[in-house]
C-alpha cells in the first residue's frame, strides 16, 4: 500500500478508537479528523490526501442541512404536544395487558421516530412507559428496553428517520444514483417491527424479567432532586392526593373551588378539575370555574375522609388506579414560595387571604421552620418565612415571579421545562409536517428544500420559538457528520476505498450478493454497536457502493443493509443516544443489552437478508 493509504486507515483506526473510548467528544474527533487528513501530506510526504476545500465541504452538504432542519420539525411537534398527545392515548388504549402494551408502545414510539429525532421521542415517552408498567404491575425494566428498540427500528421506516438513511441517500447521489425515495425504507422497516413486537411479545418478556441491577428494589428508586416527586415527600403529602367525583345529585354543582368550601367541611385542598363535559380535560381548579355533575375534583386530604361527610356532599372517592393519577401532569404544576417579611398573607389564613380567588392556585401544603404543618392549615395564620407549596396552572405558576411582593418562588420543579407550551398550535405543526411529506413524496421540490421549507414555517407560526432556534439543533451530530464525511474523498483519493472493497471481494469471492449483503450488514452492525451509526454509515457507505459496483450488482440492496445494519443497535447501551437515555431509568447493567438485544440483532440481519432483496432486487 501506498503511504498515503496506510496514513489514512492509521487516521481512520485512531478515530474509531477514539469513538469507542468515549474520552474526547464525538465532534471533536471528527474536526481532529480533518486535521489530519487536509495536513497528512505533510507527514508521509506525498501528494496532499484532501484540500483544505474538501475538509470543510461537510460543513455545507446536503446532508447536514437537511438533518439539522429536521432537528426543528420534531421540536415543533414536542413543543406543540403533538407527540405527547400520542402518548396520552396509549396510556387510554394499552389498559394491563403486557403483549398489547407493548405493542401498542413500540408501534407508537416507531411511528413517531420516523418523523423526528429517536432521541426525543424516547425522552418524552420514558415517563409514559413507566406509568404504563405501573398501572399493569410490570418492572419498568419490561417495558424500557422495547420502548428503546422500537425507536430505533422506528428510524428504519422513512427516509428521514435516522441520519444513516439519509446518508445513504446522499451517498447514491454522490455516486450519479437516484437516491432512495422517501419511502422506500417502509416495507423493510415495517417487516422489522413486527418481528421487534413479535419477539418481545414471545420471547422478550422472559428475558425482560430476568435483566436490571439486583441491588435496586422496584420502587424504591431514589427520587430525583428538584422533581415534583420530591416537593411532595419535603411537604410529607406524596400519599395524600385524592379524586373526588361529583355526583348527579350532589349540592357542589354549580359551585367553583372557592364556593364549594371543601378545605373547611371535609380537609381537602383543592387544586385540579377533571372536566366530564370538556372530553374528561385536566383543568386547574379557577376561582371562575363552577363544578359540574361528573367532574373529579383533584385534591389533598388533610386526614381520613369521613365516608358520612363524602356522602352527604354528594362526592364519591375514585381509586388512583383507575386513572392516571400524578402531579406531574402537563397541564398542572407545582411551586414552593417563601412569605416574604411585608407580604399581605403575614397575619392572615389562606381563606381570609382569599388566596385562591387573586392567584388562581390551590395551596397543598405549608412548612413553618422546615417542618410541614399537619392537619387542616387553611386556618393557621401565616407568618414571615413560611413556605407554602402551590398546585395549579403551569401558566399561572410561570407568572409567580412577576407578584414579589407577597412572596418569593424559592424554587419549581424541573418538569416546567417539559410542558407543552403551545397546544393550541397542535394543528399547525401538523399540517406543517403533512405539507412537509407532500412535498417529499411527490418530489415537488429536493429533499433538502422541503425540510428547510418545513423547518422555516415551524418557527414563522411559532411552533418553535425564535429564541430556541439554535437550542433544539443537536450541533454534535451535525459537526460529527460533517467532520467525517471528507474521510470518504480521502479513502477514494488515497486508494484506500479501491483496497477495501477489492479485499472485500476476494473474500466474498464468487458467492454472489446474498453474501455481500451479508457481510456488509454484518460490518455496519458490529461497527454501530461501539460507534455512532451515522458515522459508521458514512464510512462504509462509498464501500458498499464501491463493492456493489464492482461486483456488477444493483448497489441499492446493499445501501439499504447498511442503513438498516446501522439501526440494528441493539446490543450495548452504548451503541446509540436511545439506549443510554433507558440504561438508569430501567436500571439496566451493560450485559443486559446484549442478553435482550443480540437475539433480536441476530433475528433482524436473518430477516433483512431475505426482506430487502425482495423489495429491492440484486
């Protein structure tokens, strides 16, 4: 081998490496990586490997472009709950049934990844699994670890599902190729999810079982600092949280939260109204709002409910099981204020501060001197330094700040940052997203126009922010993708790409493609199961078309197995963001990935083998 060929996989190898041991950042190494390639002239003394020209020409490829658009799509969609909504139905649709559950998760986390980043559509969907394994006595170890890999397999059913598809895309044009269409992906995707559902359905429920670190008892995780969770154990009232549903013949009807006078007769502080009449909507209890027959009133108990006293009110109590019980609900919130040394509520009980009726939130409980107060504190006068900790409207919390004279917020939960700011917008970034995939599947304009034409129209109605425009972009991975892209142009201009796929045939010999599939599948999948997969697809894409060409085969069914080889990341957490984002939350030990996820990895190379010459013949 030339000097400059064997400069360039000592590059390439200190660059995998360096991926694998994970101690300089991702984007780091592939800017190091140009380094090296634009100066190695310099070094083995030869012709230059890549100009300073095709080092940086990463930095304005299509590929980049079009991926960083879609970072925006899918923040349009997150910020406008569109893909909570989904969530919110699979809690209503799944009930206890494990294989249904997951099914119904893993089909739902798939279709949303197909259209946004896997990695926000796991991070919102944890919290949804978790009540799910909840609700039908499962660990949370059991449904996880599927929620995981059904994002992944998710990324395999459209063109813009995972950076690696795109790159092979980019990579046929590149070549003089028609690029895969938009849905070219699907039928090999689909075919793949149902053996993802089929497998944990059968098999993966056993294994599911068995996996998670011994030395920590469901339930008894420890509760993150600074989530609602936690405010409710400071005030000793996690367990004190009721539903009271109103009655037909109750006398509350009619009545608002201030009328009904529930703290005083029966001990509970109000903070939340389930609607009947509003499809069941999860309201804060509004001084203007009265109560009608078939809504469930949400609330704090002080003490034991007297079953006389629930009965005369005409109120009956709902167990938590049979709905979905928890603070944490988006349209409800909490914060911890501090009385301050002037405020009007020195002196005063919350009902003659008429708390409620001027703020819109419910007080829950009130710590004096760090200890929580007992019994019913609607009576207890307020002093200087009290905290009182608030439930109500996200938007009438996010406004606190703004009433300093009567307190200060000392602190809000975290999961102010996850509400959905914008539901009102849900329609828009719907049709947005809907024009989007019109314009790609009928190919009214380039692939990269039309998500920049999306992404724009995300932030015009505001979908996304203006200010967060720059936030929402993952810049690692574009700075990765394009970083690495020039080591294609340098394995091509050294030799290197010639002396690779020239190997790579004399060891598939005269087998023919089913075994060039075979061996490039297995190739990306051992690469991405250590390295990113969007860096592994842009090494050995130029391979496989190069191996495919001078085989004298079609070189798409060998594109399509690594784009689908590079979601088959199945077998350590490490191998994608998606699975390091499950690994604590499900209390998972490295090896559990590979006892879980090399059966299915395994069962998905056997199955593309046959599933993507079928749909894309050799």
């Amino acid at each position: 081998m030339e000097p400059n060929t064997i400069y360039v996989f000592a590059v390439l190898a200190i660059a995998i490496i360096m991926f694998v041991s994970d101690k300089v950042r991702l984007d780091l190494v592939a800017i190091l990586v140009i380094f090296a390639l634009v100066l190695g002239h310099k070094i083995t003394g030869g012709d230059p490997i890549i100009s300073a020209k095709q080092g940086v020409a990463g930095f304005g490829a299509t590929v980049v472009l079009l991926i960083g658009g879609l970072f925006l799509v899918g923040e349009g969609l997150a910020q406008t709950g569109v893909s909570y909504a989904m969530g919110d139905k699979i809690v209503e649709w799944a009930g206890t049934g494990r294989v249904k559950l997951i099914a119904l998760l893993m089909t739902a986390v798939a279709i949303i990844s197909a259209f946004m980043s896997s990695t926000g559509a796991v991070a919102i969907f944890i919290p949804v699994a978790i009540r799910l394994a909840q609700r039908a006595n499962m660990k949370r170890q059991e449904v996880l670890m599927p929620l995981s890999f059904g994002a992944l397999i998710g990324g395999m059913l459209t063109l813009i599902g995972t950076p690696p598809n795109i790159v092979a895309a980019d990579q046929l044009k590149r070549a003089g190729l028609e690029p895969f269409e938009f849905f070219t992906f699907t039928p090999i995707g689909l075919v793949i999810l149902a053996l993802g559902v089929g497998y944990f359905a059968l098999f993966g429920g056993a294994l599911l079982k068995k996996v998670g670190r011994k030395d920590v008892v469901e339930g008894e995780e420890e509760v993150k600092a600074g989530s609602i969770l936690s405010f409710l154990q400071r005030y000793e009232i996690e367990g004190r949280a009721v539903r009271l549903k109103i009655n037909d013949n109750s006398g509350l009807v009619g009545k608002t939260a201030v009328d009904a006078l529930l703290r005083t007769q029966l001990g509970v502080s109000v903070f939340g109204l389930q609607q009947a009449k509003n499809g069941n909507k999860l309201v804060s209890a509004h001084s203007a709002i009265p109560f009608a027959a078939g809504d469930v009133v949400y609330g704090v108990k002080a003490a034991d409910l007297d079953e006389g006293k629930l009965k005369e009110l005409g109120l009956t109590l709902m167990p938590k099981s049979e709905d979905d019980f928890h603070l944490s609900a988006r349209e409800l919130g909490l914060a911890d204020l501090i009385v301050t040394q002037n405020s009007e509520l020195v002196g005063q009980n919350l009902k003659e501060s008429n708390f409620r009726k001027r703020h819109n939130l419910g007080a829950v409980g009130v710590m004096r001197r760090g200890q929580p107060l007992e019994g019913n504190f609607a009576e207890t006068k307020l002093e200087f330094g009290d905290q009182l900790l608030v439930a109500g409207d996200w938007n009438n919390i996010k406004t606190l700040n703004k009433r300093s004279k009567d307190f200060l917020v000392a602190s809000l939960p975290e999961e102010i940052e996850d509400v959905v700011a914008k539901p009102h917008l849900a329609w828009v970034s719907v049709a947005v997203v809907a024009f989007m995939l019109a314009l790609l599947v009928f190919k009214l304009v380039p692939s990269v126009i039309a998500i920049l034409i999306a992404s724009v129209l995300m932030v015009l109605t505001k979908c996304v922010d203006g200010k967060d425009t720059y936030k929402v972009i993952n810049w690692q991975s574009l700075v990765l993708i394009a970083g690495m892209l020039p080591m294609a142009t340098a394995l091509k201009s050294s030799g290197g790409l010639e002396f690779v796929v020239n190997t790579l045939l004399a060891a598939v010999g005269d087998s023919g493609p089913y075994v060039l599939l075979a061996a490039i599948f297995v190739i990306t999948s051992l690469f991405s199961q250590v390295i990113s997969n969007t860096a592994t697809s842009v090494l050995l894409a130029p391979i496989a078309i190069g191996a495919a060409q001078a085989m004298g085969v079609s070189p798409y069914p060998i594109m399509m197995g690594v784009a689908i080889a590079a979601s088959t990341a199945f077998a350590t957490p490490v191998a994608s963001p998606v699975n390091m984002l499950v690994l604590e939350p499900g209390n998972y030990r490295f090896v559990d990935f590979a006892i879980v996820g090399l059966p299915l990895q395994i069962l998905a190379f056997l199955v593309s083998l046959v599933a993507i010459p079928m749909f894309l013949p050799f």
